[in-house]
C-alpha cells in the first residue's frame, strides 16, 4: 500500500492552503476553497462548529488545531506581516520549508509534516485514499500547529522516508503488554537471572485449593415441599402493593383531601405543566429577517475593510519597488479621495 503512495509536494500544497487563512479575520464561516483542503474529519468539525458560533467576529483558525494549548496562537501568527501578499505575484510567500517527515500510526493512518520555518507554522497531512470531496486520493490538511508548540518526544517520532515509517510500526511488537492484563505468567526465559522470590508469587496461584460458592437462599418460597401450599399467599403480597409511580391513589376517603394538593411523583409535588409556545407572528419573522440582514452586513462591511487595507498596503509595496517615496505616494492618494467628492456630485 505505502509503495502506491507519492509524497506530497509542499509547491503545490501549500499556497491554497495558505491563502485561505488570512480570511479568517473576515467571516465567522471558512471559504468554500479550504474545504476540500482538509482531511473527512478535520473538514467535519470546521463545518459543524463555525456553522454554530454564535459571535460573528469569532474567527474558525483555531477550529485548524486539535490541540487546545496550541490553537489560541494560531490567529496571531496569521494576523502577523508574514501573510500579506507580495506586491508583485499577489501570493503569499512561506519560504523556507524543512524537509517531509512520516510516521505511521497504524494500517490505515500514514501522517506526513511539513515545517513552515518563515512562517512559524507546521502543517500535518494525512494520507486519505478515495476522498470523494477533496478530489480523490491524496494528501489533506489534518492539523495546522505553532512551529514552536509542538514537542519531538518519543510519542511523536517522524522518520524521512515513507518506507522508514512503515519499517518502524512493523518492528512495534504487538505482544508487549503487562502480564496483569492478560493473564498469564511473564516469561522468565527472557532474563537470565529470574528473582526466586518472582516464582513463589506465581507459584501460590496453583496452591489456592478450588472453593465453591456458598449457595444464596433464594427469596422466593422457603422449600419446595411448601411451595404448592404456600405458593397463592406468597405472591397475594403483590396484590396490596400500589405501584410507585400509579397516580391513583387508593385512599378510601378522597374527599379528606385538600383540593391543591397534588399527587406525589417519587415522593415530590408533580411539578405545573409547562407554558406552550407563542405562535410565530409575523412580526417576530420581520425582526428575525432584520437581526440576520444586520449580521450579514456587519460581516460583509468587515470583509470589505479588511480588502481596502490590503489593497492599500500592496499598492504602498508596488510603488515603493518602482522607486517612488512615500510623500509622492501620499500626496497620489489624497488627490484620488478628493476626485471621490466630484463622483459624488455627478451622482
């Protein structure tokens, strides 16, 4: 199966991927674009829990890390001047890129990582064979991490190769458990010096003698001599016995008591029935339509501020490269807010 496998290529991984992240600042709810980017489950749990925010400001960057210690960091990394654009190819530049690494989890979880170092971030792919929704087989977005969050213990070990990665988790020995939890005795052949004291420990399992339980007086009749004769009185118990729940209740004088009082449900008061809702009118529909037309502006006007100060920022860039000062850039833009008063008028 690993032989099938091609190695993901972070030339073409990373850039849609990348400029899908600056656009967590402008809506509650992921680009359509990141989607097919991520692993099934990764992409399940950004739908289903940006779907529900209720805060049209909260940004889904975090929903990208599984960790919780790690995720509230992602935002100020991405919100950092490394992921503007660059003025001339309008992307973003990640630079430098530490070489893959691989591990297998298990059969069927092959995870590769990639070291963003410019950007400070680390990216795990995982390995998704026929991912219908990402365009078939190949390498998703399972977790977007800090670079200096993460930890190189013996629990997270990443080998250089695919076919390194398989060698490790097949040398994993699938026998290696605890003598307590399956039941048998360790192995002493193994050691060449076994304690004597660890034979006398086994060794007193095969001394217990086998005891048999003493037998549990049944509640039912006392013997089976008595039982025919017994046997109609013992179950006419039941018959004088009310029911716990039963809202019947066999007082022979029902009218001793007190018209508020109420029969008991587990020995407390049944609590009153619940008010029935409203029925929707029409002006509580007029005032659902008016909060959701406000959310969705307040977003789009986010959208669009945070558009006009990028544009800003790359035209500031483009015209710096092409030698022209910042006074001189200055005074280009005051001249183009002040034509806008001249639109207005012809309007």
């Amino acid at each position: 199966m690993s032989s099938n496998i091609q190695p993901p290529d972070p030339a073409s991984l990373l850039p849609p991927l990348l400029a899908c992240l600056p656009t967590g600042f402008a809506s509650p709810r992921p680009p359509p674009a990141l989607l097919p980017l991520l692993s099934p489950i990764l992409r399940q749990r950004v739908q289903l829990l940006s779907a529900t925010t209720e805060s049209s400001t909260e940004s889904w960057l975090p929903l990208l890390c599984w960790r919780s210690n790690c995720a509230g960091k992602l935002a100020s990394i991405v919100e950092s001047d490394a992921f503007e654009l660059h003025p001339v190819s309008g992307e973003i530049e990640y630079g430098e890129v530490s070489p893959v690494r691989y591990r297998r989890l298990d059969e069927e979880t092959l995870q590769a990582r990639v070291d963003i170092i410019d950007l400070e971030l680390v990216v795990i792919y995982l390995w998704c064979p026929g991912d219908t929704e990402g365009g078939g087989s190949g390498w998703r977005v399972s977790e977007l991490l800090p670079l200096h969050e993460t930890s190189e213990d013996s629990s997270e070990q990443w080998w250089p190769s695919i076919a390194a990665a398989q060698q490790a988790a097949e040398n994993i020995s699938p026998n290696h458990t605890s003598p307590h939890l399956n039941g048998t005795t360790p192995n002493t052949s193994s050691h060449p010096n076994p304690d004597p004291d660890d034979f006398d420990y086994w060794a007193q399992y095969d001394k217990t003698p086998g005891r048999t339980p003493a037998a549990t007086r049944s509640p039912g009749p006392p013997n089976g001599r008595t039982r025919s004769t017994s046997e109609a009185a013992y179950f006419a118990q039941y018959a004088t016995v009310q029911p716990e729940l039963d809202a019947d209740d066999p007082d022979p004088d029902p009218s001793s008591r007190h018209p508020l009082e109420e029969p008991l449900l587990n020995g407390f008061a049944r609590p009153p029935p619940l008010p029935q809702p409203s029925a929707v009118t029409p002006e509580s529909e007029t005032v659902s339509r008016l909060e959701d037309s406000a959310l969705l502006q307040s977003s789009g006007e986010a959208a669009v501020r945070q558009h006009v100060g990028t544009s800003i920022k790359s035209l500031f860039r483009l015209c710096r490269a092409t030698g022209i000062e910042r006074g001189e850039f200055e005074d280009m833009v005051r001249t183009e807010v002040e034509t806008l008063g001249m639109l207005d008028g012809d309007e």
